[in-house]
C-alpha cells in the first residue's frame, strides 16, 4: 500500500518571483510519495520519477531523507543568491556556482518542488548582473579598509623602526634592552605589510637591535676585563689589611691604613657581588686593628692622667733652676731633672706641649749661657784680642815717635797728622782693653 500516495491534481502557482526561498515555501514532502516496495518517487511536471528508497525505515523517514536533500540543496541556491545580494561574491565564481548548482538540481534525486527550483537557479544570472556594482562597491570598500589598515600598520611599523633606530646607540644598558624587548613584541603583534615593504622596515628594526646588542656585548667584555683589574687590585689590599689587623704598632699601621682605603677608592667599582665580598673582608681586618687600638688607647687613658700629674709636679722644680746664678750647678740640675722627666710614660700630646713650652725657656736660658761662657773662654778669641790690644798700643807708639821726629825735623804739619793718628787709636786701644777684659784666663 502507498504512503502519501495522494498527490495535488497539479502544480501550485506561484504568485512572487521565482526564488530558492519560494521552493522551501509549504510542504515538500508533498511532491513525492513511497511506494509499497519502498520506492520513493517525486512529481514533476514531466510525471513521476523515481528517487530512490532507504532500506529499513519506515516510509515516513525515507520520504523525510529525501525532502532534506532537497532543502540542502535549495539552501545552497538561497545563499548564493543572499551573497551575490550582499556584494560578497565575485560575478565570475557566482557565475561558475550557477553552473554547478544547475548540474546539481538537474541530477537531483530529492523531494521538493524541483521544477520551482530550477527556475530560482536560472534566475541567478541575472541576479548577478543586477548586483555588479553592489559587488565592486563592497570590493572597493573593502580594499579602502585594507589599505586604511595597511596605512596604519605602515605608521606604526614606522614608528617602532624609529625608535629602535633612536635606541641603538643607547648606554643605557637595562633599560634599553627591555624597551626593545617591548618593541619586538609590538612588532610582532603589528598587522603585516606587503612582503618587500615588511622586509625593508624588518632589516632596519634588526640592524638596530643588533647593533645596540653588539655594543651592549662588547661593551659588557670590556667591562669583565675591568672588573678582574679591580678585583685583582682590591684583593692585594684585602690580603695587606688582613695582615695589618693584629698590628699593634698603632700609628704607622693606622697611617698604613687610611693608604689602603685611599687605594682601595682610587681602584674603582668592581663587580657589585665580587666588590661586597672584598670590602666585607677588608672591613673586618679594619675594625679589628682599630678596636684593638681604641682598646689599648682607653687602657693607657689612665696612665696618662697619672704621667701628666708626674709631669706638672716636674715642672716648678726645672722653672726654679731660673734665675742662673751658677752654670755650672743650673746645668747639672737641668740634666737631673730632665732624667726624670723622661721617665715618665706617656703623655697626652696637646697637654704635654705646653709643659714643653715651659721647659723650653729654661732650656734656651741655660743654653744662651752656656754659649757666653764658651765664647769667653776661648784662647784663640783670647789670643785674638790681645794681638788687637798690641796691634794698637804699637801703633800708637810708631805714630809718636813719627810726630816727633817730624817736629825735631821742623814738619809740623806731619807732626799734627802722627799725632792725630796716634789720638784715634788711643780710644781703639780703650774699646779693645774692654773687649779683652770680657774674657776669662
């Protein structure tokens, strides 16, 4: 027995343009039927025609499996005609779609109005044509938008190359690096260019990361060749401060040190982590010397007080051998004094330089003195004297005996100048006995 075996007595009229969408309008599975054996035909206006059968389902599946072979097929012919309409196709692919959608709907084996169908098929072409313009205006469209965006990767690739160009020469080591890092990254998130135009900008923005890079090496080796200097200079210091720090010779080892630390600042920065552990080493040797010296210094505070009471008690003692009456006994008492003084330990420099200054007075008093004495005591100034004292008293004499002789001859005018030089050396002679009497046997 026939399912669906009830057909209309003819085709439906069409009262709207021919269209894939008419075709879908109403119910499909009315054009066809399955017949007992399972055959299932579709109604065209040619007569029925055989579409073929599936084995095992009932006669309502079979006829539903064809009616969507139909509507797949009706689809494809609505949807071309929607892009053609939408300016999406390109004449020529819509014009090779008609020709395969016409192949399609001629050996369709579905259900459906496919006489409708085949009409909305011939109806594309023109369909094309009405829409042309549609077509090259979305084309124009979209090539503005393309060129829009070409223009504005354009300006930005520009603007990343720049500034890469600006940084290639950059000493800013840290930074730099990490804004072209920055700057990688946008270009590769950057919308791609014409193939020569993106490798044109690529050449320059690498040439610039590149050269920054190899300044950025080479500027790094040379920086490690410094470094091992300065950690090779600071160690020798290092190991100098090391052996200084049990040193208990606390001037010249302080003097020896504030040397080191002058040389270690003219050395320069080395390595951050290999400079830390360097001076952390040094430091140490430091603070070891110099709280020993502190130490020392605070035990000998007290001992100084006491030294200083020693030496103020000195002092009245050595100012008494003022005024100097004998030399003899001043000096004798100023050596004994002294003796005691230099007893004494030590002193603290600026209160002991005062207490010198004192001792100094008697010092030069004794000194002054001692230097008259020599000077009156010595037989060759003694001696010196005395030829003076009798150069004089033999000239006298030879000037007189001139000035007589000058007047027995009658020349009292030569007379007059012997004795006038004979007078000047008279009062010689008394400074010269003056002189001579000054002196000591």
């Amino acid at each position: 027995m026939d399912t669906n075996n009830t057909f209309p007595n003819s085709i439906p009229q069409q009262t709207s343009p021919l269209t894939a969408a008419s075709a879908l309008i109403g119910d499909p599975s009315q054009f066809g039927r399955v017949a007992e054996d399972g055959i299932v035909y579709v109604r065209t206006p040619e007569g029925e025609r055989a579409v073929g059968s599936y084995p095992g389902k009932t006669a309502e599946e079979a006829l539903a499996y064809f009616v969507r072979k139909f509507e797949s097929v009706a689809s494809e012919v609505a949807l071309l005609a929607s892009r053609i309409k939408n300016g999406a196709m390109v004449p020529s692919d819509a014009h090779e779609a008609v020709t395969k959608l016409r192949e399609q709907v001629r050996n369709l084996n579905g259900v459906g109005d496919l006489a409708l169908l085949a009409a909305s098929v011939e109806q594309i072409p023109a369909l094309i044509e009405d829409h042309r313009a549609a077509y090259q205006e979305r084309k124009d469209l979209e090539t503005a938008v393309r060129e829009a965006k070409r223009a504005g990767a354009l300006v930005e690739k520009e603007k990343l190359v720049a500034e890469a160009e600006s940084l290639a020469l950059s000493e800013n080591w840290k930074a730099t690096s990490e804004r072209l890092k920055v700057l990688l990254d946008e270009w590769k998130a950057a919308p791609r260019l014409d193939k020569a135009t993106d490798t044109e900008l690529w050449k320059r923005f690498s040439a610039s990361r590149n050269r920054f890079d190899k300044r950025r090496r080479t500027h790094f080796a040379s920086l490690d060749s410094v470094h091992s200097e300065v950690a090779a200079k600071k160690e020798a210091l290092v190991l100098e401060a090391e052996k200084l720090a049990n040193s208990r010779e606390w001037l010249p080892t302080a003097r020896r040190f504030k040397e080191l630390m002058d040389a270690w600042k003219a050395a320069g920065r080395g390595k951050a982590n290999v400079d830390t552990k360097l001076w952390a080493r040094f430091k140490a040797a430091q603070d070891t010397f110099f709280a020993a010296k502190n130490a020392d210094l605070e035990k000998r505070q007290g001992s100084m007080a006491e030294n200083l009471e020693k030496r103020e008690a000195l002092i009245p003692q050595i100012e008494a051998i003022l005024p100097i009456s004998d030399l003899a006994t001043a000096k004798k008492n100023f050596r004994a004094l002294m003796e005691q003084w230099q007893k004494i330990g030590i002193t603290d420099r600026n209160k002991r330089a005062a207490l010198e200054a004192r001792i100094e007075k008697v010092e030069n008093a004794i000194h002054e003195l001692n230097e008259e004495y020599s000077r009156r005591t010595d037989p060759t100034a003694i001696a010196r004297a005395n030829d003076v004292v009798k150069g004089l008293e033999d000239a006298i004499a030879s000037y007189e005996a001139a000035a007589a002789k000058a007047e027995a001859a009658g020349d009292s005018k030569k007379a007059t100048t012997a004795r006038e030089a004979a007078e000047a050396r008279r009062a010689w002679l008394v400074e010269a006995k003056k002189g001579l009497a000054d002196f000591k046997a």
